[in-house]
C-alpha cells in the first residue's frame, strides 16, 4: 500500500468544528465497493468525539445509527457536548455525505472518569490468543476493500460458515494519516464485524445489515489486536441480533449488540 491507501481516510480540513476527510477504497464494505463498512466511520465520529470531550475520561458507551449507506467519498464528521458534566460527559457526532449533503450516520458517546483499582468481578474467559487463530479467504460474492485492510486471525468460524464464531482482529492502515489509532478508535474499527463474523446465513441468498451498533466497555481496550465472540439470532422475522464479548489480549473489555435487517438479496431495493 501506498499514499492515500496507507489510511482509510485522507484528511482535508480540520477546524475546531469539524473535521472533513476523504475515504479510501479500504473502508469499502462486503456488500458494495461504493458503501462503506460500518467500522471506519464508527472510528472516525469517535475520533471526533474525543476531539470535544474531557481528555481525562474514558468511553463508557459508544451507540452510533447507520442512517442509510456512508459513501466512499468527501464527508464531514462533527462533535458537540450534549451533555456536559462533573462525572459523566456526553458528546454527539454526525456523519455528512458532502456530495449530497445529507447525514448518513450520527453517534452518542457516553465518557465517564479514569479510576484505577476499583472492584471487580469475574470477567468471561478469554479465548485462545491470535497466535492460535488461522488466515481466512474472503467468500466469493463479498467486496475485498475493508475486509483486505483488515488483518484476521479465526479461533473458531469463517465468514463463509454461517455460524458463532471466535475472531482476533487489528487494521492494517491508519485511520488517519500520521496519526496513531488509540484503543477505542481501533476497537470500534473492528466490532462492526460481528454480524459478518458470525453470520447464520448464507451471504450469496440473504443480506444481513445491521443499522445500528451499541457498544458497551467496561475498560480501556490495551494492543492492537481486538478479540470477538460473536452470535447471531435469528427467529424467522425480518430482523436479527448479533451479540458479541470484545477482548484485548488481556483480556475481557466489554459486549457490542447489532439489530439486523434480514432479507433474501433477490428482494433488494434499498435500506
């Protein structure tokens, strides 16, 4: 990779408003080469968000809405504090498509305090490291842009197994040019996989997109590599749940939760 393609993003302008960026071919997602996975933007309002908020805090809750496809083009990503306060703090974020200038994604990002050595309980246990985990072909019929600048290491499952499955994940590119990807931007880069990862359909007969992704953590993820435990729910409606526990390779971090919109690709016309 060269340029541009070292980054999912290109940056173009930045004020203390917003933020303007172009996206590369990599965040490209496995339903079309125009769209995007729903991992860079989620990264990318969250950089944002951390633009705004208190440096001395910490993501407690990351929820973003998916409000129709985010294009591979010219965006603008804008933060403000909703919700200012002592302890907690929430900032809110919105995803414009600048060829259209229609909003096509929006975030809410909860930050509470940094505090070391307080209680715990038992965390899930940890799942084979991605020392342990084997290299994946991407399935015929899925676009390569994200699912190539993503490096995989499977435990258990395949995106071509409809089924659970156990993933170690880290991005190849940067987010950003020059700039290193903290640990809540890598992990909200990867956890959108979950659906793909744990898919209980076959991806040739059915699409599965989620609209929207709430992410739960009860710690700062540490490494670069981020660790899913993922399933799918089906019950012969049109929607679905995918459920995941996130790890670093200390250990258990947090869940994500995905609501599907589930239909025969035969029947699509649009979200």
């Amino acid at each position: 990779m060269s340029g541009a393609q070292e980054s999912f993003y290109v940056l173009e302008e930045v004020t203390p408003d917003a933020t303007v960026v172009t996206a590369t071919s990599q965040t490209a997602g496995p339903w079309s080469a125009t769209a995007q996975h729903g991992g860079p933007p989620m990264a990318l309002m969250s950089r944002e968000a951390a633009r705004v908020a208190d440096p001395g805090r910490v993501v407690m809750r990351f929820t973003a809405d998916l409000l129709g496809p985010v294009p591979v083009g010219r965006l603008r990503v804008q933060a403000t504090v909703a919700r200012p306060g002592r302890s907690v703090e929430l900032v809110e974020c919105r995803l414009t498509d600048l060829d259209t200038d229609r909003v096509v994604a929006r975030a809410a990002c909860w930050f509470g305090p940094r505090v070391e050595g307080g209680p715990a309980t038992p965390p899930p246990a940890v799942p084979p490291g991605p020392g342990s985990g084997t290299t994946r072909a991407t399935p015929p019929g899925w676009s390569p842009g994200y699912l190539d600048a993503i490096e995989w290491s499977w435990v258990d499952g395949a995106l071509e197994q409809p089924g659970p499955a156990t993933v170690w994940m880290r991005p190849r590119p940067a987010l950003v040019p020059g700039e290193p990807w903290t640990p809540v931007e890598r992990l909200l880069a990867c956890v959108d996989s979950a659906s793909g990862a744990s898919a209980a359909l076959d991806v040739a007969r059915w699409q599965f997109m989620n609209t929207e992704l709430t992410a739960h953590l009860v710690r700062e993820p540490d490494g670069e590599w981020v660790g899913l435990r993922a399933e799918t729910t089906l019950a012969g409606t049109a929607v679905g749940l995918a459920a995941a526990e996130l790890f670093d390779e200390h250990g258990f971090v947090g869940r994500s939760t995905q609501s599907l919109l589930v239909r025969p690709t035969s029947q699509i016309t649009g979200r």
